[in-house]
C-alpha cells in the first residue's frame, strides 16, 4: 500500500485567449481517494485534469501536490502520471517494453526496469501478453496495458481521462470493478475524468461536479446524488425531478414519486421498461414532466401507457429545497 499524498488546487484557472476554461477552482483532493471529476462537454474537467497532470499550462493558481507547488514542473517530475482516453501504446514496442519505457528514459538499466514491468503486469493480470505487441491486443487488454506503464513510476497521484469511454458496455463496468480494486490495493489517489454519471457513481468516494468552468458541486458521492444543490446538479446527476412549488425550486427523486388514486394529475408521456423499474414520463396540468421510477412488479399490476391519465402523489419530506 503506498501512503497516500495532499493534492489540492489553489484558485487553479485556465484562459485560451479571451476564453476562460477554468475559473479559479479549489479543491482538496484526500490522500487515497478514488474521485471522478464529471460534467458535461466544454465544462473544464479535461482542462483541469491536464493541468494536474502538466499537460496544459496553468494560466494562473497552483498545484500543490505533497506539500510542493509543482506546477511549473515538467509532467515527468510531478509525481502525477496520466493515462490517456486513447491509450497512446507504441505500436512498435512488446507490452514489456510499452510498460517500461518511462523507465528507459530514466536510464534504469534493462533488468530492473523489466523486473518492475512484470511486476505491474502481474497486478493488471497481463503476464501472458508480455511479450505481445499492441496490435494483437483486444481493447480491453491494451487498456490495462496502458495502465500498468502509467503505474510503473510510482506516481503518488493517478489521472485518468474518461479512461473507459472506448470500451464496450460490458467490458466497461468490468474494467470499473478492476479500477477500483487497484486504487485500493495501491492506495493512491485516482482521479478520473467522465461525463458518465453512473461511471462516476460505481467509482467515486467523491465527486466532483463541474458546470461552466467551475465547480458545481463536490463531495460523498452519496451526498451529491441525493442532495444536490442546484438544479443543474439535479438533472445533470439523473433521477431527479426539478418542480417548482410556489415558486421554490425543488428536487425530488424519481423513485418518490408515485402513481396514486389522488394527488396531481397528469398525462402519462412515455413509457420505458428499465429492468428491476419502469421508468414513466407524464406531463402535469401546468406544462411540468415528471419522470417517475415505478418498481417494475408494482408497474405491471396496472400498466399505463402513453395517453393515460394519471394522478401523480409523493410525501412532502422528500423535496429538498435547490439553492437559486
């Protein structure tokens, strides 16, 4: 287990120009914790992550990693290591030689540098392949493959941008579990770039929520997914319905509201089977959708399709005031 490191960012910004991607961001990263950045498109979270990593040049705050401002350092002394969307493999290179390249340019001699590659392929389980070149890799070996070579410089902090954005479904939640288990076994802090909500929920301790480049919302993933603070975090994190009562902006789970015999009416939208849950979309009197998750035993006892007139009920408790 390596020890964990304080990484935190001090009124980090970004400019291009006239325009601001980052705008003085700051945030205390714990040692040893899995955090995902997340956000929609053009939110800045690249742009932060590449900043961390030394990808980018910060236009203005710091980095402070361990106790040091490391960021007028050049990445490879940062103690940052960065694994990439596109995995970024020499075609040319075996899997051994791929992983122990940073190595290599640090003049480590062939037979250390080898033993600590087989070491980290060990721990992504791609012992097998070392002798393989990229291209006879399936795309869920090259990633591990990809994340060995960022671990083997004992990074104290792992970047990861939407690392898992190439993969199919399948393999993607495989690779999460996988993820998980190394930040754990390594016990160093990863963070992780995504603009999957449920990528960052299976993953994240804590989330970082950014919104036209600054930081929405952060903390417990638990605590961002069912407290949000504005409306946006509440429709960006999914689930949430957003009403207005008496003029009071509201968030309210979908899975509390219900179909009942008295409350609002509505007109039912949409109708879409989930598995364990139906989700159902109905308009209200005032031109609001509502969406509901009804459990699916409960759904089908008296189906509704789209068309239907339905009173839609849920307890008062469970709104939570959004800030304006």
């Amino acid at each position: 287990m390596g020890a964990g490191y304080d990484l935190e960012l001090v009124n980090l910004t970004k400019k291009y120009g006239e325009t601001l991607a980052v705008d003085r961001i700051n945030y205390h990263f714990k040692p040893g914790s899995y955090v995902c950045i997340l956000g929609p498109s053009g939110c800045g979270k690249s742009s932060t992550l590449r900043m961390i990593a030394g990808h980018e040049s910060v236009s203005d705050g710091s980095i402070v990693l361990d106790g040091f401002d490391v960021s007028h350092l050049p990445p490879a002394k940062r103690g940052t290591a960065m694994m990439f969307q596109n995995y970024a493999l020499f075609p040319h290179l075996s899997v051994l030689d791929n992983v122990a390249f940073s190595l290599r340019m640090k003049g480590i001699d062939k037979a250390t540098r080898h033993a600590k590659a087989r070491e980290l392929l060990e721990l992504v389980d791609m012992t097998a392949y070392a002798d393989r070149f990229p291209a006879q890799l399936s795309g869920g070996q090259q990633q591990r493959v990809a994340l060995a070579r960022a671990l083997v410089t004992q990074p104290k902090v792992l970047l990861l941008d939407e690392p898992l954005s190439a993969l199919d479904p399948f393999l993607r939640i495989r690779m999460r579990s996988e993820l998980k288990r190394l930040q754990r076994e390594l016990g160093i802090t990863f963070i992780h770039v995504t603009h999957g909500q449920d990528e960052a929920l299976a993953l994240g301790d804590e989330l970082v929520v950014m919104n036209n480049s600054v930081i929405e919302q952060a903390g417990p993933a638990r605590d961002v997914w069912s407290a949000p603070k504005t409306e946006f975090v509440a429709k960006f994190m999914g689930g949430h319905n957003v009403i207005a009562v008496n003029g009071t902006k509201f968030a309210l789970r979908a899975d509390d509201v219900l179909l009942s015999n008295s409350g609002l009416s509505a007109v039912v939208n949409s109708v879409e089977y989930q598995g364990g849950h139906v989700a159902l979309t109905a308009l209200t009197e005032s031109g609001e959708e509502v969406l509901s998750l009804v459990p699916e035993s409960l759904f089908f006892q008296s189906p509704k399709n789209p068309g239907d007139s339905v009173m839609l009920a849920w307890n008062e408790g469970r709104l939570h005031r959004l800030q304006s």
